[in-house]
C-alpha cells in the first residue's frame, strides 16, 4: 500500500483505494487483520483496471463501489473484488467519492455540479451543489450522507465543512 485514500467497512471487512498503485485492497478483521484480496492490475481503463481511485462505499450487500477517478466512472465490485459491472455517465467527470442510500447512489464529482444523484442503475436523477461559488463548494474530495440524506462535504479549499439539505439548500457550514 503506497497512497491509501479512500475507506470503507462491512461487516468484518475493511476496504481501502490505495490512489498511486491503481488498486482497491481487501482485509478481514477477525482476531488478525489479513490482507484477503486486491483488485486492479495497473493503471488502466479495462474492467480488471482502475484509474487513480480515490472514494469507495460498500453496499448492503457487500457489493463494493469505488469512485474510478481518471476513468470517469464507477467501479463495482462483488465483495471478494471481482469485477461486476461500471456505472458511467456523460456528466461524470472525475468522480471523488461515491455514497448509496436505499435507492440512490450519491457522486461527488470534479466539476459542477459537484454531487449528482443516480439511480443504482445508472440513470441520473438530480444534480446538486455547485463548485467554485463561495456560498456552494470550492474544492471537495470526500462526503458523507446522515439519516435523512443532508450531505456533509469536507471543502479544503474554504477550510470547512459544508451540510447541505438533500435538496442542495446550505444548512450550515463548519469551520473558516
């Protein structure tokens, strides 16, 4: 592992984007935690390559999502990292991170709009959230969702963390 970026937890899994090797590496946390598997075969744009990775969610069912940065999409993968399918958009440029609900999987991206929402099958729905306005975004990697989908975006470049409604209204914003 040489740039771990991106995290994620099921169960007793833990899965982790390492950006400079192009690859999504797999542990399990029993009474050890041992390296299980790793995805990615260099740096690349086939299914069994990946891109300067950075996000990763995992759903619940183990199916791991992982925000394919270069390659403009995102890579999903069974929970032992085979390679399932890609969910691509022409709106997707440079995804950072990615996050699901129930019905819906959230994509902070490197433009603006900076977060879009798509059905799990890949059909955008909604565009929220501006980049480089000051009352919006101005430089964004990782977000989360809470309970009721208000999303929490960490913006290094205003120093602060921005929580907007699932609408895109700014509630609040934390910090400068």
């Amino acid at each position: 592992m040489r740039y771990p970026h991106g995290i994620a937890l099921h169960r007793d899994n833990i899965y982790v984007t390492d950006y400079w090797t192009h690859a999504v590496l797999h542990f399990k946390m029993k009474q050890q935690i041992r390296h299980v598997a790793t995805f990615g075969r260099g740096r690349g744009s086939s299914d069994k390559q990946l891109n300067y990775p950075l996000g990763l969610t995992v759903s619940t069912d183990g199916d791991v999502f992982v925000a394919d940065c270069d390659n403009h999409r995102i890579k999903i993968l069974d929970p032992s990292l085979r390679f399932k399918r890609h969910v691509t958009h022409q709106s997707m440029k440079k995804p950072r991170d990615v996050k699901l609900t129930r019905d819906e999987m959230y994509v902070l991206c490197d433009d603006s709009p900076c977060v879009r929402v798509f059905s799990h099958a890949g059909e955008m729905t909604r565009s929220l959230v501006t980049m480089g306005d000051e009352m919006q975004v101005s430089n964004a990697y990782f977000f989360c969702l809470d309970a009721q989908q208000n999303l929490l975006i960490s913006d290094y470049g205003a120093h602060n963390v921005k929580i907007f409604s699932k609408d895109g209204t700014c509630l609040h914003t934390v910090g400068q």
